[in-house]
C-alpha cells in the first residue's frame, strides 16, 4: 500500500492501492483498510474488482463465507454476479443494480458467476465496499435487500451524471435504507465538465476508477486507481480534462474505533474472537444447496492503522 503525498489545499492523502491477483487473472485493488487509514465515514473496506475477462467454462467463484457487524454493497460496473446468502437469497446483479447485504449479527454468502454465462466467457468490474454498523445496530438481524437500476436517483448537469448508489448527496436520497450518515455516489464527467464536492458530510473521499481529475485553480491532479481523501469541510471543485470516472465515498466517521479480522468487524475485539471460533466450528448458517466453504485464515501480522 502506498502514500502519495499531495500539496493541494484540502486534500488529506492520496492511497495508492496494490494489485492483488485472486487467480485466473481476476485482480482486486483494496483501498480500504490501509495502515494509513482505516475508515472514510463508515466505510471500512474498499475493494475494485477487475476488470477480468474470462473464457468459455471460467468464471468468478468466491465460496460461502461470513460475515458480522457490516453491511456490505455490491455494485457493478459490468458483468453480472450470481448472490446467495444464508437468510435464502438468490438474486443475480448486474451494472448499476445494488445489492445491500445486513450482516449483523452474522451471515454467510457465495458469489459466483451465473452458470448461463460460464460457456461463453463473461467480464466483469465493479467495486466491493463495506461500512460499518453503529455500535446499537452491530447485532441486528441478518437482511439482504435487491435494488434495480433504475429505482437509483441520477442527476445530470454540464457533461457530469451522478448516481446516488447510498444515503444522500446533492439533494438526492437513494432508497436503500442504511444506519447511519453517508453517501457513495457513482460520477461521470465528460470531458471538460466539473463537478462541486459540497461539505455535507463530515468525511469524504474519491477513488478514480478511470481517467484523471484536478482541482480547479490548483496545480496536480489525480489518476486512475487512487484513493483521495479531502479533508473535512474543504470544499472542492473537481475537473476533468479529457473525462473521468469516479466513486465517492464519505459520511459521519463512528465515535467508537472497530476492530477489523477477515470478513468480521466489531466495536469488540472479544466478538470478532467469537466470530472466530463460531466459523471454526460451523456454527453459522449455511447457505441453502452450497457445501463449499472458505475456511478461516491463519491469524495475520498485526497492522497498525491510524
């Protein structure tokens, strides 16, 4: 993971996420949790998924796994995900469709590339990210919730097209009902357009998923796979020359820090030790007509966040 200072007036840092390859060539790029930085509002992990390409009888095949304390949103760029869950979800998402899955209190899930798309090749891209559950939501119980395409508020103006995937941002509210303060936002800009990054929310950050973007009337400008954070209450007016794509994230950061292991977040390192062992032991509940499971990993090196 690396940092990529920044002279420009209202930026924090910039994260250059690594590559990791999954196998097959699927690649994910994890910008959040870094060890510079842990969270943007309630967000806590960051992951763009691809772009991949796979051929005649490949696919994506990521086994039943758990997870507590998060909820996680599924939203892609391209492709299509086959989802199934422990609480009888099955339900495929397709680019511009969100899945938001409740994991409270803890629930398990696959995601696979349809089995229709698998003899002819598929591709796939999209972004993964998860934010954290306020502390009195932690255990609530498990939920998924389907939302279509065009059920998510977009606005256009001046060559720039928002789409309010979560929570609410320029007088937009998305109809995905979430727990607490934050936005996250698909953005477009054509050539030459800009678009105003308000203060609305406490903490907020762009990840560039194609192109390169500038702040107007300052030098330097950001590219392709970076993770900026702005500082809170800069407000900023972002530019891009030859067009861009970005994805923003933000809301009210927790005033309680969460403990991160795995797919497991928890303001109690004692629940996420539970977690542990409730997989260890199977003890959580299996999605319908899977076998497969990924098994716990190895404890990592600790890392420290700020």
């Amino acid at each position: 993971m690396t940092l990529r200072t920044s002279d420009i007036d209202g930026v924090d840092m910039v994260i250059l996420p690594p590559v990791r390859d999954l196998g097959d060539g699927f690649t994910v790029r994890r910008a959040l949790p870094s060890a510079h930085r842990r969270m943007v509002g309630p967000f806590i992990f960051f992951d763009q998924m691809g772009p991949a390409a796979f051929t005649g009888g490949e696919g994506l095949d990521v086994r039943p796994h758990p997870h507590i304390g998060l909820a996680t949103i599924t939203y892609l760029l391209e492709g299509e995900i086959m989802h199934r869950d422990s609480v009888g979800s099955v339900q495929p998402i397709r680019a511009g469709e969100v899945n938001w899955m409740t994991a409270g209190s803890g629930i398990v899930h696959s995601e696979r590339t349809p089995d229709e798309l698998r003899p002819s090749g598929s591709r796939l891209a999209g972004l993964q990210t998860w934010v954290a559950l306020p502390t009195r939501h932690e255990e609530t119980d498990p939920s998924f919730a389907h939302h279509k395409a065009d059920t998510i508020p977009v606005i256009e103006d001046a060559g720039t097209k928002l789409t309010l995937i979560v929570g609410t941002s320029d007088g937009l509210k998305s109809p995905v009902k979430t727990f607490s303060d934050m936005v996250y936002a698909d953005i477009v800009l054509a050539p030459g357009a800009r678009y105003q990054l308000k203060a609305e929310h406490v903490e907020r950050a762009v990840y560039v998923v194609s192109g390169e973007v500038e702040v107007v009337g300052q030098s330097g400008s950001f590219a392709a796979n970076e993770l900026v954070i702005f500082k809170p209450d800069a407000e900023i007016v972002l530019r891009s020359t030859a067009g861009a794509r970005l994805m923003l994230i933000g809301g009210e950061p927790f005033p309680e820090k969460r403990n991160i292991y795995w797919n497991f977040v928890s303001s109690s390192q004692d629940r996420i030790e539970q977690a542990k062992a409730d997989w260890r032991a199977q003890r959580f509940a299996r999605v319908p007509d899977e076998s497969e499971f990924i098994p716990l990993p190895e404890d990592p090196k600790p890392v420290r966040y700020p």
